[in-house]
C-alpha cells in the first residue's frame, strides 16, 4: 500500500491531517499543489479540495478519500494494518 496525501500552504485541516498520520506511524507522501509539479498532478486527476489522500492497493487499484472525515481516517487505518 502506497499514501500519497495532497497538501497545501495554510491548510489547517492538512496540517491536522498530516499530525494524526504521523501521530499513528502511517507512512505517507506529502504532494504539495504549491508546486507547479503536483499542482498539475492535482487539476489532472480532477481533485479540487485538500486535503486529499490516495491510496495505491497492492492489486493496482485506488482509492481517492477527500477531506479527513472520521470515516477516512478509519478506512486508512484499517488498509494500513492489513
């Protein structure tokens, strides 16, 4: 399993997002938008809210979970003890 997490600048609820994570030891791959790079990333998979988190399953599959939701948070937790 793979976590990519799109972040922005002055996002409180990225930088909240992004502490829980951390706070749970899930390893993850913050993608800031304020990078032309992962900006272009962003608009291209037709995301539009921040923060977003990307999860790449072992068969290839991928799961998209918008904001940080309780429910979010839990879905992450239980594909990362899995």
């Amino acid at each position: 399993m793979k976590l990519i997490v799109y972040t922005q600048q002055n996002c409180p609820p990225c930088k909240s997002f992004k502490k829980w994570l951390d706070e749970n030891n899930i390893i993850y791959e913050n993608r800031n938008i304020s990078t032309s790079h992962y900006r272009k990333e962003f608009i291209d998979r037709g995301l539009r809210m921040t923060p977003t988190t990307i999860i790449e399953l072992e068969n290839g599959s991928e799961l998209t979970l918008k904001g940080i939701r309780k429910s979010s948070k839990e879905k992450i937790l239980e594909i990362s003890k899995s």
